[in-house]
C-alpha cells in the first residue's frame, strides 16, 4: 500500500489523536494552561520586593556610618602621632642643654666670656641694603611720613 499522506498530514493526526486522549484523561473537559505566575508566587514577590525597599534605607546608613567610623579612626591614629611628636618636643624643652642650644641657634645667643661673630656676605655690602639716616630727621618727621620713605626706599632699590 502506497504513502497516501505526508510526513506533515501524518504529524497532525498524531497530534490530534494525543489531543483526543488528553481530552479523555481529564474528564470529558478540555485542558486549560495554568498560568505560570501563581498567587502564591506574586506575594512572594511583593514580599521579596517589600523587604528590599525596607532594607535599602538602613544597609545605606550602615555603609556610611562604617566609613564615616574608618576615617574617625584614621584621623585619631594622626591625632595620636601628632600627641607623641609634641610629647617628644616638650620633653627636649625640658633639657637645659637643649634651651641653651636653641637659644644659640635661632636667637644669637653667647655665653659669658665668649665673643660672638656675625659673618656678613661680601657681596651683600657692595649694594647699600641699609639706609643710613639720622636719628634726629626720624623722629621729627611723622611715623607715616617715615613708613613712606621706607617704601619709597625699598622700591628704588629692588629696581636696580
């Protein structure tokens, strides 16, 4: 006997015979789809959802308030280091060599019996740094006129 139907033909009968049995299997009632989101599922989802947004707010002030913590903390290890360097430097101030010391360093300051020298650069005097004026003409002029003068000074001579 020859093939009287297709390969599609055959298809479509075989799909209507495993209708007609489904149609059996469930009662005599055509079988409907279910839809695939379920009541039970979209609350678990609007669950889901509600708890997100609750805990968006506090995760947020919890990430800040942890950074705002770990720069609190590093600014109070500089705050320390800063403590113990003016702890070293008040304990050095309390050593009477180290006063005498910086006495002689910053403020030119000679022990009895002992001859202090300044060294002036020689090429600083060949230009006239200092002017020389007399104390009388400075103190009959008014301290403004004096101010100016020294300006005036100081000017011509850095035009040089």
């Amino acid at each position: 006997m020859p093939d009287r139907f297709s390969t599609a033909t055959r298809l479509k009968a075989l799909g209507a015979q495993a209708q007609a049995r489904v149609y059996r299997a469930t009662g005599g009632r055509p079988a409907v789809r279910r839809n695939k989101l379920t009541g039970r599922a979209a609350l678990l989802a609007l669950v889901v959802c509600a708890l997100i947004v609750a805990l968006a707010y506090p995760m947020r002030q919890y990430v800040a308030q942890r950074s705002q913590i770990d720069d609190q903390r590093e600014q109070a290890k500089q705050e320390q280091k800063q403590v113990d360097q003016l702890s070293e430097q008040k304990a050095r101030w309390q050593d009477p060599e180290y006063v005498k010391a910086q006495a002689r360093e910053h403020l030119h300051y000679v022990m009895p019996g002992e001859t202090g020298y300044t060294m002036v650069d020689p090429s600083a005097s060949a230009s006239p740094s200092v002017r020389h004026t007399s104390d009388e003409s400075a103190a009959r002029n008014p301290w403004y006129a004096n101010l100016w003068s020294g300006v005036d000074y100081t000017d011509t001579a850095a035009g040089r």
